[in-house]
C-alpha cells in the first residue's frame, strides 16, 4: 500500500508543480491571484487523520513536496462521512493562501460548494481516492474506478464457487459513502446478485475511527451465518 500511495502521491505532486513552476502564477478555476506569485503551497484534506491509508497518503505528500519546495498542510475530516468537517478544512486552507488543494471527499457531491469557492479564488483543486460528480468539479481527477473494482472482485468470486449458489456476508464501509456504494454496488453485478436477492446478507460498519467495531461486526454475521459459502469484507 504504502509504495503504491507514494508513487501515486509524487506523480500529483510533480504535475502540480510542473504547471506552476513551484509559483503561483499560473491561475486555475477563476481570476483571483491567489498567492501572487510567491512559492507553491500545497493543502492535503483526507477524510480521517487515523485510517492508515491516509497516514500514508499524508507522509507521502509531505515529503515530495519538500523535496519540491514546496510548503505543505495536511487537514482532516473527524470521521469517515464528515462531509462538514472537510468544509471547514477547505475554508481554513483557502484563508491559509494554498495554491493547491489535493482531497479525498467523503462522498461525491457532499463539498462541492467549497470545492467551488476554492476554484473561484484561483487554487487548484485535485480529487484523489474518490472521484467527484459531476468530474467537472475539480480540475483533475486521480482514482480508482470504484465501481469496475467492485464488479472485478464480484466476477472473481462468482467463477471460484463454480456454479456454486453464493451466500454473501457483506459489511459495507460508512454509509452514503461513495467509494463504498460503487464498490458495493460493482460487487453485486458481478456476482449476478441484486439488493433484494434472497441468497444476500450485509451490514453497515460504523465510521471506521478504529478497525474495532467493524472487525466485530464481521465476526458476528460470520457467526450467526455460519454455513455461507462465500464473503467479502
């Protein structure tokens, strides 16, 4: 995780630099001169502080924007699906003079007018993790295609039983979030289930702040289930 997270992060970090020149003259998303023309400063907003893939993500931001000189900040949601927690982080990096904006949304639609008002100021603003709707809301778009991810491991799962009729045990992330709704959703087309198939079990998992509570979980439909033929988690 962590090797494909730093490439991914220096990739973005090099193409923003390389459009600015490691300055702020070159505008995106409106007529504001934001920065004037001073050094790069790049603002990162996660959707948590904890999860470890966004502790990777941040390290590795951090550093390549160093080795850029570039200046760099690093804000976070409290929770998985605190859309308004990322607003505010979006408004303090605007007041903060970032030229940059890199974020993961909780979901698609949730921080577009934040979004919007940072294009608006002139700061690019980069999608990462999760992709926005409409795409047009960012100026770029760096992410898994969430929903063919889903359909992959659905198709995966579907050939290995062999015929076999499938018992799924699924425990979805955070709901509402769109990473987890495509994946969910992409699972289920290719395993050939629907939301209402009888052959189908899931729960939601709890904001993950810790792996705790849905580690729980997970045992406990695997217990009260316990002749499935198949899981995802």
């Amino acid at each position: 995780m962590g090797l494909r997270v730093s490439r991914t992060l220096a990739v973005t970090v090099v193409a923003v630099l390389a459009l600015s020149g490691c300055t702020t003259q070159r505008y995106w998303g409106g007529t504001s001169t934001a920065g004037h023309g001073g050094p790069a400063k790049i603002g990162l907003v996660t959707k948590t502080e904890t999860n470890p893939y966004f502790v990777v993500l941040r390290q590795a931001a951090k550093a390549e924007a160093a080795s850029k000189g570039a200046s760099f900040v690093a804000l976070a949601g409290k929770f998985d699906g605190d859309n308004d927690g990322q607003v505010t982080a979006i408004e303090n990096l605007i007041q903060q003079g970032v030229t940059t904006i890199l974020i993961t949304p909780n979901t698609a639609s949730g921080v577009l007018g934040a979004i919007a008002q940072a294009r608006a100021r002139g700061i690019l603003v980069i999608a990462l993790d999760t992709a926005t709707e409409p795409a047009s809301a960012v100026d770029a778009t760096y992410a898994t295609d969430n929903q063919a991810a889903g359909r992959q491991q659905g198709a995966y799962l579907k050939a290995a039983l062999k015929g076999a009729q499938p018992h799924v045990l699924m425990i979805d992330g955070t709901a509402g979030a769109t990473v987890d709704t495509q994946r969910h959703n992409g699972f289920l087309q290719g395993i050939g289930l629907t939301n209402s198939s009888r052959r189908r079990s899931w729960g939601t998992s709890p904001p993950m702040v810790t792996r705790t509570k849905p580690s729980r979980r997970w045992k406990t439909c695997c217990s009260a289930t316990p002749t499935s033929t198949s899981s995802i988690r």
